[in-house]
C-alpha cells in the first residue's frame, strides 16, 4: 500500500527536497501551499499523513488543524519555528499528533513520518462486517447472511467462513484452518474439515459439484470464490 502524505508549506524550497524525500521512501507525495488549497486537497485526496506548515498566506496553520478535527483523526506532523514549550504544548492539545521545529533535517522528518504511519497500521480498526457478493458477515454478532436471509451457523462454521472471508479469493491452507479452529494438535485431522465444509455447504446452498461459494483445492485447502468482494 503506498501511503499520501499532503504536505502544507508556502516555501517552494521545502517542498522540493521533502517530495524528493518521500519519493525516495516509497510514498507518495501531495502539496498545497495555504489552508484553502490545503482544506480543498485535503477533501479530495484524503491523505494518510499531514505535514503542515503553521505560518501559511491565509492564516496560521493551527486554523486548518482545527478544521479538519471536527471529523477526522488523520495524523498530523507540525512544522514550525516556535520553539516555546508553550507553544509545542498548544499544537498537541489541538490535535497535533507530533511536530517538528524548523530547521530540520530531512532524515529527522522521515522517520517521524515513518512513526505515524506504523501508529496508522496499529491502530487501524478491525472491520466488524465482511461483505462478499452474497455473503455478509459480523464477526461482533456471530451472524452470517445469505442473499440478505441469515444462516445459523455453528461456531467452528462461523470461524471458517470468516477465515475465507478474511482473504477473499486467496487459498486459505489446510493446516491453517484446522490450527485456528480446531487447535494446534488437530493440524492434520482433515477429516474434520471435510465433515464442517460439507455440512456447511449444505446451509448455504452450496454443492459439492458446482461449487459457488467455496473452492476445495484438493490436498491444499480451501477458498473463497468472489467476483466482487469488499470491507464495509
């Protein structure tokens, strides 16, 4: 996944050598240079990452933080020339999540975006519901739907069908399966697997022979088959 990093500064210079930098790191770089093109790109591109400059054309930066934390929390990296302990205390508690002071350097910058990004990769939320063609499943409520009608599942059943929804068209191996539902000591008890897919085939209408929903790869495991699969 390549990572947008909107960078806020009015300075030609800095933008130069941090898109140059952030090409170099694998990410992909957006520049604006005041808060209204900032709040406009913004809007538009939904950057992962901002770095934002505080003393813009149209107004202190601090003013487009501001703005954009009545509804988001996309992390933001602070570049300014106020070195005050007051000063930094102020950014943070108006939803700065670090800051920088000018002059840096570029190494320095990097590795504090580097920080936010893997802070944005932990904290990413765990989608509750799977959607995939005529499936849709809530892993909070242990329901699974079928063209919108909902189908008891057991709990080994509903751990297999999540297993696959989790990596949608992928083989999903044997081995795998049975450690996660069954446990580490029934690695090799495919028998087991047999047993739950054919009963589970039979609640989602779902043959042996024409397989719509779930592909045996014989010997390997087990996928799911989606022409339009997506996380809601």
């Amino acid at each position: 996944m390549t990572y947008k990093i909107l960078v806020v500064d009015d300075e030609p210079q800095i933008h130069t050598f941090i898109r140059i930098s952030l090409a170099a790191e694998g990410f992909d770089y957006i520049g604006a240079t005041s808060i209204k093109s900032a709040l406009d790109i913004f809007h538009r591109e939904q950057p992962h990452i901002i770095v934002l400059d505080l003393g813009l054309p149209d107004g202190d930066g601090t003013q487009f933080l501001q703005s954009i934390r009545q509804t988001v929390k996309t992390p933001v990296l602070i570049l300014t020339a106020r070195d005050q302990e007051a000063e930094k205390v102020r950014l943070l508690e108006a939803g700065a999540n670090d800051y920088l002071s000018k002059p840096f350097g570029i190494k320095e910058l990097i590795v504090r975006i580097k920080v936010l990004v893997r802070d944005l990769v932990d904290n990413a939320p765990c989608s509750d519901i799977l959607v995939s063609d005529r499936l849709q499943l809530q892993k909070s409520t242990n329901q699974v739907w079928l063209d919108n009608k909902e189908i008891a599942l057991t709990k080994k059943e509903f751990s297999f069908v999540e297993k696959l929804m989790n990596q949608p068209g992928k083989l999903v191996k044997q081995a795998e399966l049975l450690e996660d539902i069954w446990g580490h000591t029934h690695r090799n008890d495919t028998h087991y697997l047999r047993i739950l897919v054919s009963q589970l085939r039979k609640k989602l209408s779902d043959s042996a022979d024409r397989q719509q929903l779930i592909k045996t790869e014989s010997g390997l495991g087990y996928r799911l088959i989606s022409d339009n699969t997506g996380r809601h």
